[in-house]
C-alpha cells in the first residue's frame, strides 16, 4: 500500500489495524470530552509487542500539536538510533499519513512537526546513560515520551520530568516489567496518584495487529520469571533458582542424536586460573536443538594446581581434538589466554557478548523450548544449572543479578547463546571477530 504522491513515487504509509479499546484510550486520554484529561501523565506498562510504543507516539505527537505551538518535547529510548528505530520511522509515517509535515535534522537530533501555522520541535535523546541527564538539562519542555523508561538511570527520568515546566505539560511513559523493586515501579507506578498519572496495562491481547501464531512465538521465546515480565506484563520477582524450567529427563541425553552436518561446530569458553575454566562443544541436532556434546572443567582450587595458559591451550587443542570447530566463543576480558591461543594459531576467536541478563533471558526461552539441550557427560554444566539462583538481595535493591559461585559452565553456555543464537548478529562477519590487538 502506498500513497502517490506529486511526482506519482508510491510513498510507504503505516497501515493501521482496528485499535484496541486500550490503544483507544491511550490516544484519547487528552481529549476535551475525556474525563481523565486532566491528569499529568500516563504511563503503560505491560507484554511485549503489546502496542504500547505505536500509539503512544502517535497520541503524544497529535496532543502536542493540539495543544501547543512553537514548543519543545522529547523523545528519549535507551539510545537515540533505538528511538529513531522503534519510535520515529513509524511514527514519521503515521503523522505524513495524517497531513503533518515531518522533518528530521538528524546531525542535530531534532524532529521539526508541522500543520498549517502550527510547528513544534521534538528532540531526540538516548537515556542509557548518566550522562544523557545533562544533555536534558538546558531546555525547557512541555513534554516528554519516554519508551522503555524502565530501561533508563532514574536520574534522566527525574530531570526530564523536571524540564516539563511549560503549563500544560504532559508525562508519557512506557516500558515493559522489571523486578518489583525497581525504582520505575516504586517511583512512578506505586505512586501513580500521588504523581496523577494515569496507568494502563497492556497484555498481547491488546495488539490486534497481532495473530494467534505471532502471539504463540512470542511466548515461547519467554520463561521463568521473563515469561512472567514480558508476556504477562507482570513486575514478577527474579528470585530463587534461575533455570527452574530444567529438567533433566527432558535436557539431558544419554545418546547423541543424528546431527545437522551442515551446521558449524563452536566451542564456547568460561576462563579462569583461582575460578573453574569451563569449555563446552556445541552441535546442533537435525531436528534443530543445540547440544552441549562435552564439557572441560579445570577446578583449580579441588585439584589443588592452577593451570597456565599454555596448559589451557593443550587442553584447549586436546578437547577440540579432530572436530572442525568454526569459533571458540571466549569472555573478551580473558586477554592472556586469548593471547596464547593466537601465538597457537587459532584464528578463530569470538569475543563473547556478556550482557548478564539479556543472555540469561536468551538461554531461559531455549530452555524453556527444549531448544538448548545437554549430553550426560556434561556434569558440572547439569550441576551448575540446579544450583544457578538470583542474588536475593540484589533483588531487592532493584537489580537482577546471579549469583556469582558455581556459574562457569553457566557463563560459557550463556557466551554460546548471546554471541551465537541471537538472531541479530550475523555471524561470519568480519566485525565480529575479535579485534583486542594482541
Ligand atoms: N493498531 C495497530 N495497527 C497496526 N499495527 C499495530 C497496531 N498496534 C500495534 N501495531 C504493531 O504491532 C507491533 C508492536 O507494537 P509496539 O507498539 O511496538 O508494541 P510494544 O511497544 O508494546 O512492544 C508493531 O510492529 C506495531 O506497529
Ligand atoms: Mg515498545
């Protein structure tokens, strides 16, 4: 579907499904005949690719322009090329769909939106970072959407909300569940009254654009307290053991299968001398599954000796042996061993991807599928995995994290999952390979 414009070139529209009765009020809310308009805010919360970001957007833009002239907002994500990704390009379509006239200046990170005599500026801002709060410091605003706000430091969100000092000003806020303590949840929804705000919740359910089978491959990518989050919208606790959809008559084999010959080899790496050195061989099963088909596992501190790198690349070569193995996936802060393995010739190195809870994310909905599978002999790797729990006090304070005991073959099954299994990166590419200049 497109549009003709003057010159006859078929510009691309956003084509819009029925809106959910949520998504309704998410672009209603603001209206004169609303009876919540005059609330100060609203925050979504809730699934994944519930339809929170798409009509937020909109809705914020179509209020802005309503209500003000001449004005600035901001648009904040975690960083600014995911805003211009998940919140812009759509919405640039919609606004052109409705009559506005849309005009990035992207070396200054501004959107200038225009209808007739009406034009206001939307400042793009990234708020990953500490740093972003300062760049929100100077202006002044008349509001301010936030998409994945739970994903940015609460001190850009408080100054961003501080810049709202034009009358009128409106807070638009969304982002998916976090732990229960997160200071998102305790700052902003708990004290959603207090602050007017209003709340909605969305589920899947509320994306009539989605089908049945889309929403099914959603929930199959999440489990454990993930599936909790991002499919039921719930601010569920990460506590207690964090691989509890294990269950070793399911993901333990006793025989290898048939394997995909096509599929390469890897072998992934969790490196220390004081701490265990784990490496795992990874193949990948005809009916899809990877299987971790053996394990190394040096534990310096029970056998009483701790190993060199040079006796690590033996064992290394010595556990590869005559297997075809197309990387060996290793935690890039390993420098000296990932020096010996070089003077040794392996050329084939891969800094691991080390995001702690993305990959813990990643390796729960494997699990959770009976994607990711283990053989027998791989015995620190199925121990490691009933023993593998949330750091309660952490939990707490907010902040999901391991444990850090008994979490080497976990860390190197988890570098295998992040670094290879993430349908974002395209292995094989150069940019991957790691360049730590040694
Ligand atoms: N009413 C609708 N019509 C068409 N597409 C929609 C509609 N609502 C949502 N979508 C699409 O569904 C997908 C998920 O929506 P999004 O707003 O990104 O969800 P969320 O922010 O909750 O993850 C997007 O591709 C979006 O364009
Ligand atoms: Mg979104």
């Amino acid at each position: 579907m497109g549009r003709v414009d003057g010159s006859g070139v078929r510009a691309p529209v956003f084509s819009w499904k029925r809106f959910s009765k949520k998504q309704l009020k998410v672009l209603t809310w603001w209206t004169d005949c609303s009876p919540v308009k005059g609330m100060d805010g609203i925050i979504c919360d809730g699934a994944v690719r519930s339809g929170k970001t798409v009509c937020m957007a909109l809705s914020f833009v179509l209020w802005a322009m309503q209500d003000f002239a001449n004005c600035n907002f901001a648009i904040a994500g975690k960083t600014v090329s995911s805003v211009r990704r998940n919140v812009v390009a759509d919405l640039s379509l919609m606004l052109r769909g409705r009559g506005y006239k849309v005009a990035e200046q992207v070396s200054k990170n501004q959107l200038t939106v225009t209808k007739g005599a009406v034009a206001n500026v939307f400042y793009l801002f990234g708020g990953k970072d500490e740093s972003s709060a300062s760049l929100i410091q100077g202006v002044t605003l008349a509001g301010v959407l936030l998409d994945e706000a739970a994903l940015m430091p609460q001190s850009f969100v408080d100054q961003a909300a501080a810049r709202c000092s034009i009358s009128g000003a409106k807070l638009w806020f969304n982002c998916n569940p976090e732990g229960p303590a997160h200071w998102f949840k305790r700052e902003w929804i708990d004290k959603r009254e207090e602050k007017r705000m209003l709340y909605l919740s969305f589920s899947m359910d509320d994306n009539l654009s989605l089908d049945e089978r889309t929403k099914e491959r959603y929930r199959t990518m999440f489990s454990g307290v993930f599936y909790e989050r991002f499919i039921l919208g719930k601010w569920s606790a990460a506590d207690g053991i964090i691989y509890d959809m294990f269950d070793e008559k399911r993901h333990v084999l006793h025989v290898l299968p048939e394997l995909d010959e096509r599929a390469p080899k890897y072998v992934s790496c969790d490196y220390g001398t004081t701490n265990p050195c784990c490496f795992l061989l990874w193949v990948k099963a005809k009916t899809g599954e990877w299987i971790a088909a053996k394990e190394y596992y040096w534990n310096s501190r029970e056998r009483g000796r701790q190993k060199t790198d040079e006796e690590y690349v033996n064992d290394m070569e010595e556990f590869i042996g005559a297997e075809k193995v197309r990387y060996i996936i290793i935690d890039p802060s390993a420098a000296s061993f990932i020096a010996a393995l070089k003077r040794r010739g392996f050329g084939n190195i891969l800094a691991a991807d080390n995001a702690v809870v993305p990959g813990i994310r990643l390796v729960s909905g494997m699990l959770g599928g009976y994607k990711l599978l283990c053989m027998d002999t791989c015995k620190n790797l199925i121990r490691e995995r009933g023993s593998y729990a949330w750091d309660k006090a952490a939990a707490l304070r907010g902040d999901d994290k391991p444990i850090k005991q008994f979490d080497h073959a976990m860390d190197a099954e988890r570098y295998f999952v992040s670094t290879i299994l993430t349908p974002a990166r395209k292995v094989g590419t150069s940019d991957l390979r790691v360049r730590i200049g040694i």
